[in-house]
C-alpha cells in the first residue's frame, strides 16, 4: 500500500502452490493465486489501517504465465494430472521449446516486435503445446488469459488486455 505521495504504508504475502513436474513442467492454480492477492491486499489495508472507500486504485503485474479457463471462466487442466486446478502454465514452464522452435523457423516477421525470437516462456509456444498435448482443455476453453490480464478480469470482469500483453506476450 502506498499513500498518494508514494510513501510505502504496507505490505503483505501469501504463500501459492506450485507443482514442479519433470520435463520442465511448472503449474500453479489461478484460484490460488487470485485468494493470495485477495488475502495479501486485506492484510495491507489493515496493517496500513486504511479503509476499502479510501484505495484509489489497484494493479497487477505478472510474469508470463498463461491462466486457462473454460466458457464459465471455471478453470481447465493444463496439466496431464488432469486436474483442473492446476491451470496456469508458469512463466519459468518450458515444456513448449519444441513449439517455439518451430514458430521461431518460420523466421515470421512479427518476430522482429519481440527481439528477432520468441522463448517457450511466452503465452503462443503454450498455446500450441495445449493444442497439440491436451487437445481436450484447448478445445473446451473459453478464455486464456496472461496472468495479469485474468487478475484484472477478476477484479473488474473486463475482458480487456493490456498493451503489453497483446504486443509482447502474445506476440
């Protein structure tokens, strides 16, 4: 929490699950990380004791991690567990090397927006690397989100992602 001048007031945090897998396969849990910030931001408001009407704003930031959700925003599996909590593909995830490999030898234009290449760590490598492996959870979603944007979207329900998303996450 910080004060209108941009004096620190608080700060909190929240521990989250994280499933390591072999192979580089790193996953967490969007609701596990949306009670974390839930909890963390009430617990500054009380150490800082500033009241909800009193915030003038919120934001978030996130690494490159690709949140997977189905139609009702209910989470989908990116995992091969199967099980549907665990659907974030983490940042520091690189099961999809293979993909941005491939998307890398197109040589494609666009590339040249994100420094010539892109790493497994960005959202389109795990896109296609559920397409390919969890076909399933691909076909019955109704929302990816990067990390941040799906913060956002559950903090004010738009559906609208950042510049930096739309430029450099998902290329």
């Amino acid at each position: 929490m910080f004060d209108e001048a941009g004096t620190l007031l608080a700060t909190a945090r929240h521990p989250i699950r994280i499933w390591h897998e072999a192979g580089d396969i790193v996953e967490q849990s969007s609701r596990d990380i949306w009670e974390a910030c839930a909890k963390s931001v009430r617990a500054a408001m009380a150490e800082a004791a500033i009241a909800p009407d009193s915030v003038g704003g919120i934001g978030f930031d996130a690494t490159c991690s690709l949140v997977v959700l189905d139609r009702q925003g209910e989470p989908l599996t990116v995992s091969a567990s199967g099980e549907a909590q665990r659907n974030v593909i983490v940042w520091m995830d690189h099961r999809a090397t293979a993909e941005a490999r491939l998307i890398n030898e197109t040589e494609d234009a666009v590339l040249r927006y994100v420094g010539g290449s892109i790493s497994p760590e960005m959202e389109m490598p795990k896109l296609l690397w559920l397409k390919r492996h969890l076909r399933a959870s691909f076909d019955a979603a109704g929302h990816f989100f990067d990390l941040a944007d799906y913060l956002t979207w559950r903090a004010t329900g738009s559906l609208q992602r950042s510049t930096c998303t739309v430029t450099c996450k998902w290329n």
